[in-house]
C-alpha cells in the first residue's frame, strides 16, 4: 500500500492506474472509517428521526456492493446463491436490513469492509491496467468497463458516508 496517502501516484505491487484507483479508494475508504470508528452498537443500530438506514446497515452495504463488484468484474458473474443470502440485507437495505442488521458491535462491520478490501486489493495485484479498459454489459443494456465499475463502488461509499454523517448529526440532537 502507498506510504503517502493524499499521492494519487503509481506504488510497487500494482499497475499505474490500478494503483491510482487504489489510493481513491484507500483515501474514501479512511474517511469513512474516521466517522464510524468509536461508535457505540447503539449508535451503529439507531434508527434518528425515522432514518430508513442505521450507520450499521449502511456499513454493511459498502462490504455487500464491493463483495458484488468483486464477483462481477472478476469473476464475470452473478452471486451465487450463498453469496446472495449473506450479503441480501446489505444489498436490499430499508426494512430488510433493518430486520437483520442490528446487534453487531464495530468489529464486525470493520472486519466485513476489511476482509471484502483485502480480497480486492489482492484480485487487483492480479491485474493489468488492460483490465481496467475492459468493457461488458452493465446497467440497463449499458456498457461499462472496470476502471467505471470500481469508480462506483467507492462513489457509493462516499455517498454513504455522507448518510452516515447525517446519522451521526441527527443522533447528537436526539
């Protein structure tokens, strides 16, 4: 991993412009994991001023969409079926997740984007920046390539993390 975080720049282990994805996602990633670090299981599974979505459950689904962009972009694939009941509640949110979603403490969301990450991180040492060019089928009969793909999963993320941050606030005022 890159010892300079705010250098968007090639590193040892990864091709150029897979390594510069890699800095954006670690950055958005950081971010993220500065919001939620000490937050109580209370915290994590509040639901403030009727929010859909607790910070737990927005957690999980940034592990459950990357886990989705992993089987789709490397393996070229849907879920399969275990893969679609584990990941179902953080994918699906709203009250789906909020049935399931509850009573896990920080480790465990921590240890899910942690695991889901390194996976990626060692698939991308895999990979040439070709890859990230390539293009299939994606979204409404659309095409995308991989370097798109991944730019989304961590674009969602961001956006999520501005959800959690939303939370964040409104629980300091409830």
């Amino acid at each position: 991993m890159p010892q300079k975080p705010f250098i968007i720049a090639p590193f040892e282990g990864y091709s150029p412009r897979m390594a510069e994805l890699i800095v954006m996602m670690g950055y958005a990633r950081e971010t993220t994991l500065s919001e939620v670090r000490n937050l109580s299981q209370n915290e994590l599974d509040a639901h403030p001023h009727s929010f859909t979505n607790s910070i737990g459950m927005l957690l999980e689904h940034m592990a459950a969409v990357e886990t989705l962009y992993q089987v789709l972009t490397f393996e070229n694939r849907k879920l399969n079926e275990i893969e679609a009941k584990r990941w179902h509640a953080g994918l699906k949110l709203g009250d789906i997740g909020k049935e399931s979603l509850k009573g896990h403490d920080i480790d465990y969301y921590l240890g899910n984007l942690n695991e889901v990450r390194e996976k990626t991180l060692s698939e991308f040492a895999q990979r040439t920046d070709d890859w990230l060019y390539e293009e299939t089928e994606w979204w409404e009969n659309e095409n995308a390539n991989n370097y798109f793909k991944w730019f989304h999963v961590f674009e969602d993320e961001i956006n999520h993390r501005g959800q959690i941050r939303l939370l964040r606030r409104a629980l300091k005022q409830s």
